[in-house]
C-alpha cells in the first residue's frame, strides 16, 4: 500500500493536484481520503459560535478518526467517510464509502502538520501558490459553496487563514519530500507524480 499525503494552504490548488494524477491513472484505482471530512462535528454549539470556528488551526480536525481511517484503509479494509457542511459546521447523517486500493491519497491544509500523518505517508507532497493567487480561489470558492459574501471572506482571511498559514501550513512545507510550486498547473510535477502512481499501481 502507498499513502500519499498531499498538503498546502487554501486555495493553492491541491485538489486540482490530486484530480489530475486520478485521471491520468486507471479510473478507480484510488482511494481518495479528504481531511475537510474530518472537522469535528459542531452540532451541540449555538449557530452565531460556529461562525467563529477557526477552520485552519489544528484542534478543529478530529485526528483520531482520520488516523483510525487511514489504518483501516492501509490494511485493505473499506471506511464510512464523514461528510462535513461548511453552511452548518456540522456533518450529515450519510457517510462515504471509501474501498481501499492499493493507492491512498489524503489531501488537506493540516496534513503535514501532524506528525501521526506524516509517519503513515509513504510520500509526502506540499503544493505552493503565491499568496495572492490563493486569496482568489479562497474567494471564489467560499462565494460559491460555502454561503459568505465577500466581506465574510476577507475578514475570515485576515483573522484565521492568513496567521494560521503562517504558523501552521508554510512552516510544513519542510516535512514535505516534494514541493510542487505553481499549484495544479504545474504540469512537469504532476506527471512525474502520476507516472510514480502508475508505476505503483502496475507493480501490484
């Protein structure tokens, strides 16, 4: 089994990084594991105190159930993965089927940043994006699926995203074994992360 552990700030392009090495791989032949699943569950805290959940630092992700997946999933068994609102901070009733296979990749803004993770990757990637390129994304993303207007965006950037970046994310970049800069339009990084992928998958 190989655990590929794919991290970086907001909006730098992570997603788009792992959506590109899946379709460049036999389709299903991954399992994708995303660490915003794992936010812990809100639903005993008042509407207007989940607004000032900080969603960048450490302590609002349950690492023990993420850490309980990734095991499970490393030893061939299958997980019931969360499903997290970000318009309620809470998660919904239904659950993920994720099937094990012989590829993992958990992908996340914490994933380096906890050393439990860390020792479980076989690979450790960070993906980088100039500040100003994620700020748009983060934008664009949170308008269109996280309910905020732009005013709510830019004050939540200011007061968790940018100094928990800082404190939290960059300083992760050295666990890292690759550094992809430009985010998901890097396409020399992606290939050469595909075809490690590939080459996994064939000598199964």
């Amino acid at each position: 089994m190989m655990l590929i552990g794919i991290a970086g700030g907001t909006g730098s392009g992570k997603t788009t990084v792992v959506n590109k090495i899946a379709n460049a791989v036999p389709k299903g032949s991954i399992a994708r594991v995303s660490q915003d699943a794992y936010y812990k569950d809100n639903k005993d805290l008042p509407p207007e105190e989940r607004k000032q959940i900080n969603f960048d630092h450490p302590n609002s992700i349950d690492w023990d159930l993420l850490i309980e997946h990734l095991k499970l999933l490393l030893n061939g068994q299958s997980i019931d993965m969360p499903v997290y609102s970000f318009l309620t901070s809470t998660r919904a009733k239904e659950t993920i089927t994720v099937v094990s296979k012989p590829v993992i990749i958990v992908e996340g803004i914490l994933i380096l940043v906890y050393k439990a993770i860390r020792d479980l990757c076989t690979m450790k990637i960070f993906v980088d994006a100039p500040s100003d390129e994620r700020l748009i994304r983060v934008i664009e993303r949170d308008l269109r699926e996280r309910g905020r207007d732009v005013n709510e965006v830019l004050a939540r950037y200011l007061k968790t995203v940018k100094p928990m970046h800082e404190q939290f994310i960059e300083p992760s970049k050295r666990h890292a074994d690759i550094i992809v800069p430009q985010g998901g339009s890097n396409k020399v990084a992606i290939n050469l992360l595909a075809s490690m992928v590939l080459e996994k998958l064939e000598n199964d």
